[in-house]
C-alpha cells in the first residue's frame, strides 16, 4: 500500500469482514485462510480496498508463483470479500467478477475433490444415467469445485454453499440446475458414510421458470438450410422437422431407420435418460437419410452404449451443437428448432398429448414450454367470445 491511510482502510475492513463471517457461522479455518489470503493482496496492492479493479486482481492472480489450488483458493477469498462488500453497500461494481470467466484460471480440478467427483462419477453411472448426463453433472460439480478451492469437499458448509449462490446472476434454470446438480451429490455423500449431515439440504428450492419459448423463425431457418453443408443440413431437419434433441441427432444410426409395411419409414430414437421412442419420418428427409452410408449419419469419436464393438461411435451433441448454432444469428441455438417444431406441431390440431410422444416428454407441462402461442391465436380467442 502506498500510505498509512490506505493501509488502515484495510485493516478495518478486513476487521469488519471477520465479524461478518463469524456472523455467518464460517468455519474458523476458513475465515482464517481468506484474510490470510486478503492481507497478502492488500500488501501487494497500492489501492485502498474500495478502489481495486479487475485489472488490479487478475494481474496479481496471474502473477502469483503458487500452485494452481492456491491460486483458486486466494481468488475465492477476493470473491468472498468482495461480494460481502457489494451486499453492504461498500461497493458497487464486484472487481473480481472477471475472475471467474478469464481462460487462464479455469485450472485444473483442486486435488482434495478428485476422489469424490470420480466417486459421484461411478455413483451416477451405477444409478444407469446416460453417460452425456452423468458428464454433464461431472463438469457441473468440477466447475463448483474451482470455485471453492479452498475448502474440503465433505466440509463445506450450508453457508458455504449460501455465499457461492449468492454470488452468482444466473438465470433461474441455471439457477436451479446448479442448485439440484449439488445438492445430488451431497446427498450422495450423506447417503454413503462420507458425511453425516447434508449442508445442502436446506438450500432454497428454485422454482422452474415460465414458460418462455423461443422458437427459431422461418427466415433464420431458410437461412441456416441455405449456408449448411449438406450433413449439417439433415442435422438441421431432424431438429426442425422432427423435434430431435441435440443429443438425439447426433446419435441417429442407419439401424435406427426402418421401413414398415405401409410404405412410411420411422426412426427409433435414443433420447433422454435412457429412453427409446419411434418417430414417423417425413418422406423427404426418409429419402436423404436412406443415402447415407451405413453406421452413424455423424460418425465422430465419441462412444455410446450403442456403438458397435469395433469402436464406431458418433460426434458429441455438444460440437453438433455448436456447429448448428453457428448457423444462426446471435441468441439463436439449435434448441431453438426443437421449439420450431412443438409449436409448428401444436398448432396443427392443438394436440398436447400427441406432441408429448413425439418430444419425448414425461408430462404435458413440459412440453407446454417449448410451444409459443401466437398472437394471432390469441386474437382469435378473444374475438371468438365477445358478442
């Protein structure tokens, strides 16, 4: 720090900071490592506490000589503080905020979590999770664990878990993914010896958001048909013209597609948790897809449980995605086709139950979100009851 005041700006704060967290039943041990953590930034930087940037952390982070947990933890600390700085009033833009999207501090996983994110990992995979899911939940609790380098993984407190969801703006279904994700595997951890009590049993329940169906309009999928190549192309009309989730195009096989004796062909699909549905496929696309060489239409490296044993396996759903979504203006993604057909399909002959079938859905009330209800629509209600 340059001068006295400044140094005693700190040390008061720092002081205000500890009763704070004492207040909130933090564990001594981690209240005492953050300060730690806070005084070694306060004696490398020449601001005041209430005058530090973005620029100010990410150089000192990026310039400390420690291990990569150490590092995690000391930002954790900066987080900590300066989220209880923002909520009282001291601050009103969270210097460390760049922290946590900068590609250089997204390290590897803290060595303390290792071993119980590969047992939530074996735990997931035994319950018959679709490996994409278990994935998905394994990057979700990685992902938790970089943000809370410096604790124990069967330490962490429900005022741990409070701070680390008070400092994020999510969206709701983020919100309350993260909030489930977490709480599965303290649950997990309770439910196999490794903990007594579950900290995140008490965490508030995020209720699901409204409805908000963002189908993708006939303009910006012409537009995407016109710049595809052609696989990207048929990628495009199972999600458009069928429903198919990300997953469950890039999943389709030749196998899959079957001829019945009517003379229309159906496509067995591997969706969502495991589950097998068979889908009417329009004539024309029932004609592309007959043209593609046998095996999976997007072969890749990536194995499911449906490959074959001498190791065929297809593109992930994730770079499918991405490939689709680029395809598309900003805000736009491939999800937005599957939204494109629910509400195509809906307004056909307004039957919820047989769009159900076809989305794949456990209850009408999902797929209920992913149809939009046009304007039109509403107009001619409202028009058809007044006198």
């Amino acid at each position: 720090m340059t001068d006295e005041k400044g140094a005693m700006v700190w040390i008061r704060s720092l002081d205000e900071y500890e009763i704070a967290q004492r207040a909130q039943h933090a564990q001594p041990a981690t209240i005492a490592r953050r300060v730690k953590h806070l005084r070694r930034f306060a004696i490398a930087t020449d601001r005041s506490p209430w005058h530090v940037v973005d620029t100010d952390v990410l150089a000192w982070l990026e310039q400390l000589d420690v291990a990569d947990s150490t590092r995690l933890s000391m930002r954790d600390s900066l987080k900590s503080f300066y989220r209880w700085a923002r909520a009282t009033g001291r601050i009103d833009v969270d210097p460390t905020a760049a922290a946590s999207t900068r590609s250089k501090l997204r390290l590897d996983v803290p060595p303390q979590w290792e071993v119980p994110i590969a047992g939530f990992r074996r735990y997931l995979l035994a319950k018959g999770m679709m490996p994409t899911t278990v994935r998905a939940y394994v990057e979700r609790m990685e992902a938790f664990a970089r943000e809370n380098a410096g604790l124990e993984p069967f330490e962490v407190t429900l005022d741990d878990l409070f701070e680390w969801m008070a400092g994020k703006n999510w969206a709701r279904e983020t919100r309350r993914g993260r909030r489930n994700i977490v709480h599965s595997f303290y649950r997990w951890a309770v439910d196999t010896g490794r903990m007594e009590v579950d900290p995140s049993e008490k965490l508030p329940r995020v209720k699901a958001g409204e409805p908000t169906a963002r189908p993708a309009t006939d303009e910006e999928y012409q537009a995407a048909l016109l710049h595809a190549t052609p696989q990207l192309r048929i990628a495009l009309r199972l999600a458009a013209e069928m429903g198919l989730r990300r997953a469950e195009v890039a999943g389709v096989h030749s196998r899959d597609l079957r001829l019945r004796d009517d003379g229309t062909y159906w496509l067995t699909v591997h969706g969502k948790g495991g589950k097998v549905r068979v889908l009417p496929v329009p004539a024309s696309l029932a004609v592309t897809l007959r043209t593609q060489p046998p095996g999976y239409v997007f072969p890749g490296q990536i194995r499911d449980r449906h490959a074959h044993a001498g190791g065929e396996g297809h593109v992930s759903a994730r770079y499918l995605g991405k490939q689709i979504t680029a395809l598309f203006p900003p805000g736009v993604s491939m999800h937005a086709l599957r939204h494109r057909f629910a509400t195509k399909a809906y307004n056909v002959n307004r039957d919820v139950f047989t769009l159900q079938k076809l989305m794949g859905h456990a209850s009408p009330a999902t797929t209920q979100r992913y149809v939009q209800v046009s304007d039109t629509t509403m107009r001619a209600l409202v028009e058809a009851v007044t006198p």
